[in-house]
C-alpha cells in the first residue's frame, strides 16, 4: 500500500502543475533538419489525436520509384510514452530516423490522453468522462482511425507496424476484435509484447497489482483520473536531477531498472535527459488498472468492472471475455529481452502458441530489458535491422507481383 500512496501522491502533483511543455515530437525531428508534419485524427468516439509524420525524403537517394513502391511505417508508443520514443535517441540509433533514411514514410501516432492527444470533441481533460478508457479503447477506436488515415493519406493499401509494449497490446485488441483489419497490415513486428503477465516480475508493478483495490480506493479519495501527465517541473526535475551527478545518474537508473528489468546495456548518462523530455506523457487509471488484472488474472481479457452484474450488463457474462487471439492473422517478428521484468519469456511464449494462425517469428535478444528496444546503442543491429530488411523484402515482392499483373 505505501508504494500505491507514492505513486498516487507523485500522479497528483504533476497533475497539479500544468501543461507547459518543453519540447515536442516535431522540435526533435527538426534539429534533424527534417520535414515533419502533425496531423489530427478523430475517433469514431470523438477522440481528437495527433499523429506526427516524417515523409520519405525527396531526393537522390529516395527516387520516386523506391518511395512509390515502399509502404508506410506506422511505429505506436508503449505506456506512458509517445512519440517521441521513437525519436529521441536520434541520429544513427531512432528507430523512425533510421527508416527515413531507408526511404519510407514514417507515423508516429500519439494515444489519446497523452501528451500530443488531449483533446475531444466535446470533452475536456478536467472532466472525469475524458479519462474513462483503457488500453482496450486505444486498440478498438484510435489504432483503426489512425491506420484508416495513415492508408488514406497515403493512397497504400496496406502498412507496415511496429508496436512497443502498449503499442503491441493495442495492435492485438484490434485484430482480435476487428479481424478485417489484418488485411490492412503487411506485417507486424511485436517488440517486448505484452499480452500474459502472469509471470511479471518486476517488484513494484507486481506489488502494485497485488492492492489493486487499495489503489483503486485512493484514486477514488484523490479524484484523480489522469496519472503522470508531462509539465514543465516534471520534465525539468527529471533531466536535472538524473544527470546532475553521477549518484543521482545510478540512482535514476536503478529506479527505472527495478520496474523494467537491469539491463545489459543501461542508458548512457547523455541520453537520459532527452528520454526524460517526453516521458512520462502520461495515461488514464484505467490503463494502469486494466494492466493490473492482467497480473492478477494471468488471462488475456477485456476490463473487469469487478461486480458480475456490472460485467453482465457490459458483456452479457460475469466474467470479462478472452481476446481473440486466433482473429490475428499476420506475419510476425516477435522480439523478446531475456532481461525483460515485464514480458516474461514464458509469457511471451504463451502468446505465440495462442498466435496460431500468424506467422510468427521469435527473436530472443539477450540481455534487453523492456526499454532497450527503444534506447540501447546495440538495437539497431539487434532489432531494426531485421524489421527493415523483412519490410523491403515485402514491399520489392509485392511491387514485382504488381508489375507481372500489369503486364
């Protein structure tokens, strides 16, 4: 219970404080000298969300033919990120950066309730209404509006997906409730996915899951609906403190490393103040909640409202259902840290036997935790390699596919 109180206490401060941030998703691609673009994208729930875009670049070494032929990316944040984290690492080492460079077209959605999606047709973030969702809400109506604007935009039928953490467990719900969706993707590559948690270990999520009621009981006394949100004093504390020093440097890592597992590759002192600009960006309780029974239950399942009657009137049952994991129908790169505390290997394992009709394949990246994916100097070559050289294998077979049918 005292680890709910100081995770709830920190939640309300920041909540306090306001909005006036430092930097933004397009600030960090322009010190690039690279175009980028914000586009907004409404939900079928009235969700107003900002989707940043990095086009492919026009010149030389893109010619039009290879942008043509090569569909787009769409990379989706994990929880309490944005954009931005895939982004911030830079030149050489983020992943959106790297396949600009490689000639596609780059979406970086925001989730609602996040830094960059606060806004609603007719809500506002201080009414309770707008922060009544979960990741289930994100997976059913922002990934289809984003995915649906993205092809759009685009003229492309169908796209390439890489989702971290959240961004996986999104991608999941909206196959799995929304099967005809599969058609829209040419793959998807799952890193660090989560899905099972019933082998989690790290220590303060497992603890807080465990007093899942007890949280629940605070936020409710607190009145608060929105945990973590980014202001100025958070993102200014964070960078200042956690790199002042060396002590404080270990003491900003060893914090993180006991929620997201120890790395083999810890982020380096000069990288952790960018990080630390854009994360957190903030979620809703529901999130954290709804996470938080999937520890508890070890099922893949929708929201439980707790009380059977409420969970009938939702579903028609008294207990949440299982997603639908055999609606995904996909081929899949799968990349799992061995040092991961939030997606076990057994875990992850479940998911790709349950993953029976996609095509799966599994990578085990050795010594990776649940941020590595993001942040580690070696992910480049680890990771975005494989899902680069498997995206233009597909989009070179399908354009030779197309050119047979001209003929």
């Amino acid at each position: 219970m005292k680890l709910c109180v100081v995770f709830l206490l920190i939640s309300c401060l920041s909540a306090s404080l306001g909005q006036r941030l430092i930097d933004s998703v397009c600030q960090m691609v322009q010190r690039h000298r690279l175009e980028c673009q914000v586009h907004r994208v409404e939900t079928a729930d009235g969700y107003l969300l900002s989707v940043h875009r990095i086009p492919a670049p026009r010149n030389q070494s893109c010619p039009h033919g290879t942008r043509a032929r090569l569909r787009p990316f769409v990379l989706m944040h994990g929880l309490l990120g944005s954009a931005a984290d895939f982004v911030t690492a830079g030149p050489g080492r983020a992943l959106a950066l790297q396949l600009h460079r490689r000639c596609f077209d780059v979406w970086l959605p925001n989730a609602r309730g996040t830094t960059h999606s606060r806004r609603h047709r007719t809500l506002q973030t201080s009414q309770a209404r707008f922060w009544q969702f979960s990741w289930h809400e994100i997976g059913l109506y922002d990934l289809p509006a984003i995915v649906d604007h993205v092809l759009a935009m685009t003229g492309h039928r169908q796209m390439h997906y890489v989702g971290h953490s959240q961004g996986t467990t999104v991608l999941l719900v909206l196959l799995s409730q929304r099967p005809e969706y599969n058609a829209r993707f040419a793959n998807a590559a799952l890193m660090a996915p989560v899905a099972f948690l019933k082998h989690l270990s790290s220590p303060p999520l497992r603890l807080l899951a465990s007093d899942s009621t007890g949280a629940t009981l605070l936020l409710n006394k607190l009145g608060l609906n929105e945990l973590l949100p980014a202001t100025a004093l958070t993102q200014v504390g964070g960078q200042f403190f956690c790199s002042a020093t060396l002590p404080t440097y270990t003491l900003c890592t060893l914090f993180t490393s006991l929620y997201v597992g120890f790395s083999d590759y810890p982020v380096d002192r000069n990288l952790l103040p960018r990080i630390l600009e854009t994360i957190p960006a903030g979620i809703s309780r529901g999130q954290l909640l709804h996470f938080g029974q999937l520890i508890n239950s070890g099922k893949f399942q929708q929201y439980d409202y707790r009380l059977p009657r409420l969970n009938m009137l939702r579903y028609g049952q008294a207990t949440p259902p299982s997603y639908q994991l055999r609606n995904v129908r996909l081929q899949l790169q799968i990349f799992h840290g061995t040092r991961d505390a939030l997606s076990s290997q057994a875990d992850v394992q479940r998911l790709v036997n349950e993953l029976r009709q996609s095509r799966t394949q599994l990578y085990q990246v050795p010594g990776y935790n649940h941020i590595d994916f993001l942040f580690a100097v070696t992910a480049t070559q680890m990771v975005y390699e494989r899902i680069i050289q498997q995206a233009w294998q597909l989009d070179a077979a399908a354009a030779a596919t197309a050119a047979l049918q001209d003929r």
